[in-house]
C-alpha cells in the first residue's frame, strides 16, 4: 500500500477527478433537479455499484481483457453508447410537465422509482467501458513495485476511490435538489431536460467514436 503522503494524494486526485463533469455527474444533478435530493443521491448510488463492478472486474483481470482485446471492448463501447443516446433522446422528448406536477413528481418519490434511477445509474456506469480503463491506468499508480498481492491493493485502493467519491455525488445531489426549489429553475426544467438530453447524446457519440486503447490496435 502507498504511504500517507502517496494515500492522501491518491484521495485528493479521486476528489478532483469526481468533481468532474460527465455522464455520472450529469446522472445525478438532472434526478436531483427533476426528483429531489433522494433520487439525486439513490442516482449517486447506483453509479458507486457500478463503479465496485469494474473495481473487481479489473482485479480479476476482465478490465485487462478489455484493454487488449478489439472485440470486447467494442461489444461494450456500443452497447453502452446506444444506453446514453436511449437516455438523451428520451429526454429530448420528453414533454413539459407544469411546476405542480414537478412538485407531486419529486414528493412522490416511490421504491419504485427510486429503483428505477438506482439501476440507471448502475448502467450507465457498467456499460462504460471507459471507466474500466481508467481503474486499469490510475490505481497501479499508487500500488508499490514489488507489492506482493497486486490484485488485493488495487481492490483496496479501488474501494477507497469509490467511497470517496460518495461524498462528492451527494454534494452534487444537494446542490442541484437546492436549485430546483429555485422558482426560475422549476419554470424552465423542461428545457434543462432537453439541454440534459442533447449533453447525454453528446456523450454518446463521443463514446461510440471513442478509438481503443493502443494496445488493442496494435494486436497485443
């Protein structure tokens, strides 16, 4: 394991990196500002379930799979690019709803659909598989040459990223649950849906164009 000075850095880089803007973030703050802070963080939620998925997954070597194998990594870029285009149109489409409707919709806040968004922000992290690599090039930065159990430090350190980043998804799940009660934001949620759903095919367009890893492209 890295020392305290190696471990503090390595958390305040996951800080930084969580505070960045992308389809995770965008997840939660739009839940957040359609539903509330409940379903802003149940978002947050699933995307850390998601994020334990590709943490295992790249300790018993699927990431590494992933990262040198063309097939398998397009199989998952399309299939997760089709997922956040699915999710940006259907927010495009969608219709205005008045601010009373929002209101009931947001204090609703039924199991069910609390469900429903945990599980959609459990997809839209898993069918990334952009997270994957990124797990297979940032953690074995702070794992010590020479350490004995690679793959039980990169779990470690993969679980210490992940709850970190809790912390970081609830502040964006409170913020954005704070605007919507803003007057001005409930008129125009509608159109901050569609601005929502065009971020999401944005997102998934660049996603279903992303190249592979060198590695793959070289045949390794």
């Amino acid at each position: 394991m890295p020392d305290l000075p190696h471990l503090l850095a390595f958390i305040a880089a996951g800080w930084l990196l969580n505070l960045t803007p992308g389809p995770d973030v965008l997840y939660v703050v739009t839940n957040s500002l359609r539903s509330g802070v409940r379903a802003g963080i149940m978002a947050g939620l699933g995307i850390t379930a998601g994020c334990f998925v590709h943490i295992f997954a790249a300790a018993v070597g699927v990431g590494t799979l992933m990262a040198t194998s063309a097939a398998a990594f397009t199989v998952l870029k399309y299939i997760g690019a089709a997922y956040l285009l699915y999710l940006g149109v259907r927010m495009v489409l969608s219709r205005a709803q008045p601010p009373a409707d929002l209101r009931a919709e947001a204090a609703a806040g039924a199991e069910r659909s609390l469900k429903a968004i945990f599980l959609g922000g459990f997809w839209t992290n898993v069918l990334n598989p952009k997270v994957a690599l990124f797990f297979l090039a940032f953690v074995p930065q702070f794992i010590a040459p020479g350490a004995g159990n690679t793959a039980l430090y990169f779990v470690l350190l993969g679980v210490l990223f992940n709850v970190n980043a809790i912390p970081v998804n609830v502040g964006w799940a409170v913020a954005a649950g704070w605007m919507a009660r803003r007057g001005a934001v409930q008129k125009g949620m509608h159109w901050l849906d569609r601005a929502a759903g065009v971020l999401f095919i944005g997102f998934g367009l660049k996603l279903a164009f992303t190249d592979a890893p060198a590695a793959v492209r070289v045949g390794r």
